[in-house]
C-alpha cells in the first residue's frame, strides 16, 4: 500500500531556531500533499495544501512566513517552521493522496515539535 | 464553511458491548472518511464512502453514509481492548479536495 514518510519523529529545538519537516511518498508521485497540525487530545487542522511546482495554499489563520512549505519534487514536501516559538509546538502531520479524488489520505508518522 | 462534528467526544464502554459513534457534517459532502488514531501514532485509514447508503465492514467495525442526514456511524460490535483508540471521521466538501476532520472520538474498552 501507499506509504508516506516523515521525517523527523521527534525534534526539540531552542526559540528563535528554525526546523524543517520532511513528508515524502515512497512508492508514488504526489503532486498534492496536505500538512496538518495536531495540538494534544484535539483534532487535526489544516495548515496548508502543498502543490508540487507551485506555491502551497495556506489555510486562514496560518501564517505563510512562518510556514514555509515547499514542494519540489513528486515525491516530497518540507515544511520548515521559522523563529520557532513555544506556541509552535504540537503535532505536525503530513499526508498525501495515492490516486483519485476520493482516494483516502496517507499519512505520515508525524513530527512532535518541542519549542523550549 | 463545512463543520464537521462526532459524539460522543469520549466513549468508555466494556469487551462485548456494542456501541455507535456519529459524524454529522454540515454541507454537501460527496466523500467521507474514517481514521483511526493510537496515543501519539498517526492515522490509518479504516473506510471510505462515497455515495448515499454505503456500508463498509472490517472485522467488528462498520461503517455507513446518510447523505441525505448528513450522517456517517461507526459501528462497533462485540468490542475488544484492542479497538481502543481514537476515531475520526473526516469529510471532504463537494468538489473542495481538502478534508475536514471531526472532533474524535477516544474510545477505551473496558475488560
């Protein structure tokens, strides 16, 4: 089956630091690919769509400077947090489509991110 | 804007019970997805329904679709412990394909 990848698991950085997430799909090209945030015991909010060759489209509230996705290649997306922030530590999960509009989501492993 | 909404938020129930989850989503959907989640994992896909009266089963889950209610159950029979986890639905607005999630649903199976 479809698998994604995440990288890193776990990352703890100092405030002011910025961190970079990798999403890739291993065994299929994903010209779309969706980075949710996840803060503990809620549910899952979207943050961006990333479009390979294309600027990501951000969800309201998102803050695009903070946020940097880029997505260069079929088979990967990185989400960089910039000037990271306590507030900024949560969950993030990537996720992407094998085929298909209504194709369910693959997801991640996620990334905890600990701002100290 | 498509609202998306699951009770019960927490479900404590024993092994050999059966027990329902509802999704109730707000707009027109033309997909809806369910997700399960284990503490600090990610999310593995359990169904997906398309269309106005679809049933998916697995094991001791079950899944339906009432486009027109705008409704979606999960269905647990004869729970296990091993079906501890938290659940999600997730709905997809007509020709939008971005996901909404649901609020979960954490689920504890009592022995």
């Amino acid at each position: 089956g479809a698998v994604v990848s995440q990288h890193p698991s776990r990352v703890i950085c100092k405030s002011g630091t910025s961190v970079k997430i990798e999403c890739r799909s291993l065994d299929f090209q994903a010209t779309t690919m969706f980075w949710y945030r996840q803060f503990p015991k809620q549910s899952l909010m979207l943050m961006a769509t990333s479009n390979e060759g294309s600027k990501a489209t951000y969800e309201q509230g998102v803050e695009k400077d903070k946020f940097l996705i880029n997505h260069a290649s079929l088979t990967l997306s990185t989400l960089t947090v910039t000037s990271a922030h306590p507030e900024d530590s949560s969950f993030y999960i990537c996720s992407a489509r094998l085929a298909g509009f209504a194709s369910p989501l693959h997801f991640g492993n996620g990334t905890r991110l600990t701002v100290t | 804007e498509l609202k998306v909404e699951q009770n019960p938020l927490f479900l404590s129930m024993q092994e050999g019970k059966n027990y329902t989850i509802y999704c109730n989503y707000s707009t027109t959907s033309d997909r809806l997805y369910w997700y399960r989640q284990d503490p600090g994992k990610s999310l593995e896909s359990l169904f997906v329904l398309l269309s106005n009266g679809a049933v998916k089963q697995e094991g001791r889950l079950m899944a339906s679709l009432d486009t027109k209610a705008r409704l979606s159950t999960l269905h647990i029979t004869a729970a296990v412990h091993d079906l501890s986890a938290t659940y999600f639905c997730a709905v997809g607005a007509f020709g939008n394909e971005k996901l909404t999630f649901g609020t979960g649903t954490r689920l504890t199976i009592i022995p």
